[in-house]
C-alpha cells in the first residue's frame, strides 16, 4: 500500500524528465513534418543523413526567435529563414501542416505569421528536410508543390538553382542578410545572368558589385580557385521554361557552402572535421579589382600594379585631374582615331588597325557570342569597325564587344583568358625601316647559326668526352658546367637554387635517421633550413634511373603547377654530380607506408576515399585545367603523399609530357615506368595518353580498396595479378571479398563496391573503353549514377613477369627501349 502511494508521483516525475530529455536533446525521430506532427520550439527535425537541422534559433544577441534550416555541425550556420520579418518574441511558436496543405508557422496565440502559401491546396501533404537543405512539400502523390530551395535565403545549397529567364525577367537569387543578427533581406543579391554568356553576378540593389566571368562550360573563367564542374560541381544549363540556371551537385562525402555576407561577399567554404569550423575555400569580391568596374570605362585593373587602374591600350584617362587623385570612376576614352573612323585614302591603306593582345584577363562584360575558331574570331571582329575587342574560349567560341569595355581585370596567371583590344596602328608597336629590319635580321641570322653550330661542336665534344669519361669511370662534372648546362636547356621561373652546403646541413650531412624513403631515383632526407622550414630532400643517385633529363623534366613541368592535390617543388640543387628536389615537407610521407602495412589502422575508409577524390582532382587539372597538358607516366603509392591531414599529393614528375593543344596521344622509344601501373598500350608498344593514367589511377583504386599491391599476386596460385583477382570476383559478384579486412564494415560497402566497379572501368584493356578523369570525377561524386559494365582489364591472363623480365631491364621483343623502375611500390 504504501510502496504504491510512494510509486505513483515518481513515475509521474520520471515521465516528465524522460520526455524532456527526449524533446531538448535528441529532436524528433523523423524527416518529415506532417499534419499529425506539431514542431514546438523545443523540437528539431534532421535530415536522413543528419547533414541539415530545422527548428527554432535566436540569433546571437537578440532573443528573437526564428525558424530555420540549419547545417547540423554547424547550428551558427543557418540557410534558410521563415520569417525573417515577422520574428516570435517568446518560445511559444509552433509549425505543422495546415488543413489546406500549407507548412504554417503559428505564434502562441494559434496566429499564421508565416504560410509556405502553395499554389495548390494538397490532401495528405508532407514537408520532408532533404540532405541537400531542401525543405520540400509534396502532396499524397509525392507531387512537389513548394520547396525552399525556390525561396532560398542567404545561402547557395547542392541542386539548388539560382536562375534567370530572360523572357520574363524573373530570377531567383539569394539574399544577404541585413546584419549578421537580423535576416530581414539586405541590400545584396546574388544569381545568374543568362544574357548572352551566362555569368555569376553580386548585386548591390540592383547594381553590379561583382561578377564572375563568363562560364565556359567548366569554371567561371574570373573566379579564383574554382576548379570544374566535375571538382567543384558546379554546372549550367537551361530549364524546360527557356531559364538559364546555375547549380551544384550533392556530394554526401564532404560538406560545402557557399552564402552571401552582410557587406555582399559571396564565399565558398568547406567543413573541417578536425578544427570543427568551416575553411574558407574562396571569396568575391576578394581584393579592390574584384569590385565591379572598379577602373571605370575603358579601365584595366590589376592588384599588383601601382596604382591599380591604367588605361587599355590606345586609351587615356578621361579626366586626367581625378585619375592622379585616385578617382578612376569616370575611366578611359580613346586617344587615337581608328582607321575605321577616318577616310581612306593613299596614306591610310597601310596603317590598319589592329589588335593588341593582354593575357589572363577577366574578359569585360556585355559580351556577344558566336561559333567559331579563333583565326574567325579576329577576322569578324576587324571586318566589323563597331568590333572593339575579341576573345575566344574553346568551350564558348567567339566573344566580342561593341560598346563600352567596362569591368576589365588582369589576374597574376593561369586563369582568365587572352583578350585582344583594337587599336589604331599608331598606337600599336611600330614595324622599323624594312632595310633596317632585313639587314639585322641576316646579321642576327649569321650570329645566332655561328654560336649554334659553336655550342654543337662543343656540346658534341663534351658528350663524347663525357662517355668516353663515363666508361673508364674517371671524369668528374665540375660544378660551373653542369650549372650552366642545366640553365642552358630549362628556363627555371623563380626557382631558387640550393647549394650542396646548405641542404647537407638541413640533413644532418643526408643521415640516415633523416631518411623518409628510398628507391631506385636514390634517397629522400627530411631536412629543415636555417629560418626553421621543413623540407624533403630528394637526392638523386649516380646509378638512378632518373637521369639529367628525368632530372630537368621535373623541375620544368612542377615548377609551372600548382594545386592543392600536387606536391610543390621549392627549389633544385645541381652542383658538382650531385642533383636535388627540394619539396614542401609532408607530415605523412607517402600512401604505400600505410596501405601495404597491415599493422597500420590509420587509413579508414573515409580517408581512402578522400584520397581517392584527390588523385582524381590532381590528374583532372593536370590532364584539363593546367595551363599545360601533362600526363603523369608513374602514379603509384609511393609517389601519393600525403599532408597533415591526410590529403593527397601528387608527386614525382621526372616522367611526365606535356601535350600540345591538339594532341591525344603520343609514342615513345623509351617506355619508363613501374610495374604493374603502366597501361598495356604503353609497357608494349609505348603509346601514352591520358588515358595511360587513368589506367594507373584504376590500379590505385584496387589497391587502395583491398589493401594489397598490384605485384603481389604473382606469387599467388592463380598468378592473375589484383586486376585478375579483382576481374574475377566481380563476375562471382563477390566483390566483398577484395575489401580491406581494415575498412570491411556493413555501412560502407555499398560505397566501396562502387568505387571497385569504377576501378574496374579504369583498367580495361582498351583505352577507348576507359573513362576519362573528368567522367571518373563524376562517377566518384555520384553526379553520374548509372555505370556502364566493365570489360576484360589489361595485364590478368596475358601478363607475367615473363613478358617483362628482370627489375630495369630492357624489353628485347619489343621494338621501343623500356625502362622498369623497382618492381615494389616505393
């Protein structure tokens, strides 16, 4: 009896503290809001994936309460708002579905002070928070009737579409907030303008305050730091209604946004797990010439001069009073008459106009657009005397301008695009007296082949010296000549050079215990110079396969490169025989350490796959977005390092070509490489493309998903090598059984089967058949979602250690000279 009396209140009392609990800290077990379901302020809903919160927030220093979407990790992070003009003063503020189908926002006295108003009155409707950040309403037939992301706030969300349908003026934007405490909407904007060349526009009401450039069908040509569609995700391309839009793909494996701040910056940036803060990617406006028109009409601006504004060529300040004071509003006007604006007579015919070339530009706005090659490009726009200027985009075609030049940006290098300004012939470079002009010319000629056929005499001379040198293993380079020799064959832009002094003491004099990895190129050192720099000192043996060329080749090719997913040459050493990289310092030395040793547990799967995705993004801007052409020849483990935070790095370019413009493909006599990577059409008839890489990259993917080497198989009984494991297993549909013992977890096998089905698509004995990076990237990112099947990979039944004989070795059945580095991954 009493236990009873005692019982009662207690479980009354616990009910109270569970159910509070249960609503204050967990939130409500669902995606979805629906007529049965009231969402107190109290309550929160997430996503599927727990990517996106909608709730109530208050702002920090008001007590204003909204409801809001939200990234789950970040609550501060709010993309969407209800009622930013209408805020609750209290905690008593509900949302449901409304009887006629509408998401409602009721305050405590049962009032609608927000409405989703659909144009629809739905029966059964349900709003579900996708993992995208779209709250979407549907009715019983899973119709769309209403979503956020057609009423976006400050915030640009995946597959959302900021848009502009130039038949009806309408667009859809995202608006700034009024202050970082207040979302009324501010006075910026930011979308799309479909007009001629679709671009990327900040506003500042109505007004332009930043545009991007024209998109290109890869990047928006003016936006620092922005990639391709298949790295970034962004993408163009026009709706059923005729409307231009601009979107993102959902890529569920890392978190990104871009929103619009209070003062109209529009920034990109990305979530890091481990300082539990977003990093920011890019921004714009992101220095003075990133304001739109900044230098006026006719102005060109470029940061690193001074000042920053100057006159196109063939143009003078208008106002040359406010222009010293630093006023450049009013711009430029021309100075010279055209031809075009003149009579033409006798004197005239000889001194058309012409064009002026200015590299890496952010070409000016109001472009007009049309097909054609560059050589079309000129010629229409010279034929035309209201043409000002031209461009031409191999993606875009011909773009030309005939009014203003407004908004014209130089950047430092590798990106914008070559402009061509029209200017009169006196304005131009002057041709001198043709006697003049022909006499120097055959004197320069006459020079230029005496000091060629002097210095070929000579080069001969030392070469043969040299061997001859070599053979009886007596010569020694001295330090001056090998210098000269390498100054003489590569232009090294900026790169600074090391004595042998300097890094032997950064090394300890190369000990041992500085020793971060060894192979058949020789040894790298850790080292740190005097001001406290880290490096990686990579020390070329005399009996390296990696000779002179190899040598010069690297230092060509990665000292014009630079991406976050490729590693960074910091200088060169060439003193006596001795030659030197000296790259940026990485915490985690390269990816073979910790794929291949089974005691290493640090590589999860979500670090494998970043991994993955970061090759992938190395290889796209070498093979697409560089300002060269490069295929890699060597991807392997060993040459992946990787950062602090275990992101990947492309490295070791002593093997890599660079393609002309046109060039697919191309065939060498010396085929160089490493077992078990190279693409068969390459190891046996020494025909390399991209598509060479992609292969190696598929190989990577193998590896990296099972944990074992490519070369390890052929002491296997089934001597298939992993492609013919990994082939074989696929047509058992077992992959499950080529997974990593170390990342082999139910929740993660959907994702890792796929990325072996893509792996697969990568090493097919075909090259034809193989994706490229760009289609790879997609597949990764899931922006292409149905795969084609893969056929028979290269290298399972016809490939052994037969076919190639011993480590470097020379191949005698094949007519090109091959050169196999080490046969174990570095």
């Amino acid at each position: 009896m009493n236990s009873t009396i005692f019982l009662k209140p207690f479980l009354q009392v616990l009910m109270i503290i569970v159910f509070s609990h249960f609503r204050n800290g967990f939130g409500l077990e669902t995606d979805t809001l629906t007529a049965m379901l009231v969402l107190n302020d109290s309550d929160t809903i997430n996503s599927s994936g727990k990517q996106f919160t909608l709730g109530f927030f208050t702002p920090d220093g008001t007590t204003r309460r909204y409801l809001g979407i939200w990234y789950r990790v970040s609550p501060s992070s709010v993309t969407w708002v209800a009622n930013p003009e209408r805020p609750l003063n209290d905690s008593s503020g509900t949302a449901t579905i409304s009887s006629d189908g509408d998401i409602v926002l009721m305050n405590g006295n049962r009032e609608i002070i927000w409405s989703s108003n659909a144009v629809t009155s739905p029966t059964n409707a349900t709003a579900q928070l996708l993992d995208s950040g779209n709250l979407v309403l549907t009715d019983g037939s899973n119709r769309t009737i209403w979503e956020t992301h057609r009423h976006p706030g400050n915030s640009f969300l995946p597959t959302m579409r900021l848009s502009h349908n130039t038949r009806t003026g309408e667009r859809v934007v995202i608006t700034s907030w009024r202050s970082p405490q207040d979302p009324v909407p501010g006075n910026f904007t930011a979308g799309l303008s479909g007009t001629g060349v679709a671009q990327a526009f900040v506003w500042d009401n109505g007004v332009p305050h930043w545009r991007s450039g024209p998109w290109n069908g890869r990047v928006f040509t003016g936006v620092s730091g922005m990639y391709s569609v298949y790295v970034d995700g962004f993408s163009v391309g026009t709706a059923e209604d005729g409307s231009d839009y601009v979107t993102r793909a959902f890529r569920q494996e890392f978190l990104s946004k871009n929103f619009l701040e209070t003062d109209g910056t529009l920034v990109e940036a990305a979530w890091n797990d481990e300082n539990d803060d977003w990093d920011v990617k890019w921004k714009a406006p992101n220095d003075d010439c990133d304001v739109y028109n900044k230098c006026g009409p006719f102005g060109l601006c470029y940061i690193n001069d001074t000042p920053i504004c100057s006159c196109l060529i063939g143009y003078e300040p208008k106002s040359r009073e406010e222009w010293d004071r630093g006023n450049w509003s009013s711009g430029c006007v021309r100075k010279t008459q055209l031809q075009c604006d003149r009579d033409n007579n006798a004197t005239d015919r000889n001194r058309e106009d012409g064009f002026s070339r200015l590299r890496f530009i952010k070409v000016p706005d109001l472009m007009q657009w049309s097909s054609g090659e560059e050589n079309e490009c000129k010629s229409q726009c010279l034929r035309n005397c209201s043409c000002l200027a031209y461009a031409h985009d191999s993606n875009t075609g011909c773009m030309s301008w005939y009014g203003t030049l407004i908004d014209v940006q130089k950047f430092e290098g590798n990106m914008g695009s070559d402009f061509y300004v029209r200017a009169a012939y006196s304005d131009l470079e002057k041709p001198k007296d043709h006697k003049v002009i022909v006499l120097v010319s055959v004197i320069a000629s006459l020079v230029a082949a005496s000091i060629c056929l002097f210095f070929s005499w000579w080069m001969c001379k030392r070469k043969g010296k040299a061997t001859i040198s070599s053979a009886h293993g007596k010569a020694e380079a001295s330090r001056s000549d090998s210098t000269e020799i390498l100054m003489g064959e590569v232009n090294i832009e900026e790169l600074p050079l090391y004595s042998f002094d300097v890094l032997a003491s950064s090394t300890n004099n190369f000990d041992m215990g500085n020793q971060l990895g060894m192979g058949g190129f020789g040894t790298v050192y850790q080292g740190k110079l005097a001001n406290g720099e880290e490096i990686a000192v990579k020390r070329l043996s005399a009996a390296s396969g990696q000779g002179l060329e190899e040598f010069m080749n690297e230092v060509v090719v990665i000292s014009k490169l630079q991406h976050r997913n490729l590693v960074r040459l910091i200088g060169c050493c060439v003193e006596k025989e001795e030659k030197m990289l000296i790259y940026e310092y990485l915490q985690n030395r390269s990816l073979d350490i910790f794929l291949f040793d089974k005691s290493q547990n640090i590589l999860d799967w979500r670090k494998r796959f970043n991994i993955i995705q970061g090759i992938g993004r190395g290889l796209l801007y070498l093979h697409r977005d560089s300002r060269l052409r490069i295929v890699h020849r060597d991807l392997k483990p060993s040459n992946i390092l990787l950062d602090e935070d275990w992101n990947p790095k492309i490295s070791d370019f002593g093997m890599a070509r660079i393609f002309g413009g046109n060039q697919d493909e191309a065939n060498t006599r010396r085929v160089m490489g490493t077992y078990g990577y190279m693409a068969p059409e390459y190891a046996m008839g020494g025909v390399f493309s991209e598509k060479s890489d992609v292969f190696s990259f598929g190989v990577l993917v193998l590896e990296i998903i099972s944990g074992k080497k490519n070369t390890s198989f052929y002491n296997d009984e089934f001597s298939l090598g992993l492609l013919g494991y990994a082939w074989k297993l696929w047509n058992e549909d077992n992959p499950g059984d080529l997974i990593d013992q170390r990342i082999s977890t139910p929740t993660f096998v959907a994702e890792i089967t796929r990325c072996m089905w893509i792996g697969l698509l990568c090493v097919q004995e075909s090259p034809q058949q193989r994706p490229t990076i760009s289609t790879v990237l997609s597949m990764l990112s899931s922006e292409i979602v149905d795969l084609p099947e893969p056929e028979h990979p290269g290298f399972t039944d016809r490939w052994s250690r037969s076919h190639v004989g011993p480590s470097s070795s020379t191949q005698s059945s094949s007519a090109n000279k091959i050169t196999i580095t080490v046969m174990e991954g570095r």
